[in-house]
C-alpha cells in the first residue's frame, strides 16, 4: 500500500514535471520561430538602406556574398571542432581499453598464478611482452624504412 502510494506520488511528480518540460519547450520555440523572423526584417532594413545607398545590385550581391562567407566560416568552424572531438574520443577509447586490460589482467593474474604456478603466468605475460615489442617496432602507415647504409640504393 505504501508503494503504491509512493509510486503514485512519483508518477503524478514526473507527469507534473513532463509537462512543465513541454510547456518550455513549446515556448522556447515560438520565442526562436518569432526571433528569426525579426532578424529577417532586420536584414531586409539593411539591405533597403544599402540598396539605397549603393543600388539594388551591388547590394544584392554584397548580402549573398557575406552570407555564403557566413556559411563557409561556419562549416570550417564545425569541421575543426569534429576533428578535435574525434581525437578526443579516440584518446578516451584507448584510455578505457587500457583500464580494461589492466583490470582483467588483475583478475586473470591471480587464477593463473593458483593454476600454474608461475609458469602459468609467465607464458602469458611473455607473450603480452613480445607482441608489445612487436607493435612498437612495426613500420607505421605512410612510413618508409631507412636504409642501413646511407650509400646503399634499397
């Protein structure tokens, strides 16, 4: 009974809070939707004011070009931002995969040491080392290989 009354006291909240969330949003928008149509009769004062002064060609050509200049700062804008999150992301990535191979090897260490003695452990940690060594000294992409000998053609 207790629950139940809980429950219906959160869900009457939640319901009372959803629409709060809706009633925002709704007004939000129309007060962006009511914005953007003032900023429109903004840009047409200017463009009046300019036609005057320059004509309505000049100044036709002058908005468009400003505008298409907007929009090319705005996507170099986003383009070096994503490039920036895309590291980031990646750098999170390898983070999170070296706590997660350092988290099961902590568990693994312990079952194998019980199992195997150390022999049981060291065969995989040996095979940890040389594939570590292996990807440290592998060519990276685009990379070339020096030759030994300066004077040597290959």
């Amino acid at each position: 009974m207790l629950a139940s009354l809980i429950a219906s006291m959160a869900s009457g909240e939640i319901m009372d809070a959803m629409r709060r969330a809706k009633a925002a949003a709704m007004a939000y928008l129309l007060a962006g939707v009511i914005a953007l149509i003032g900023i429109g009769f903004l840009i047409a004062a200017g463009f009046s004011w300019l036609a005057s002064i320059y004509g309505t060609v000049y100044t036709a050509l002058g908005f468009g070009g400003g505008f298409i200049l907007l929009a090319i700062i705005i996507i170099v804008a986003h383009r070096m931002g994503e490039r920036t999150q895309k590291v980031v992301a990646q750098q999170r990535r390898a983070h999170d995969f070296k706590a997660m191979a350092q988290t099961a090897a902590m568990i693994v260490v312990p079952a194998l040491i019980a199992r195997g003695g150390v022999g049981g452990v060291a065969t995989p940690l040996l095979a940890l080392l040389g594939y570590g060594i292996y990807r440290e000294n592998r060519p990276r992409k685009g990379s070339r290989r020096r030759p030994r000998y300066p004077d040597s053609p290959g």
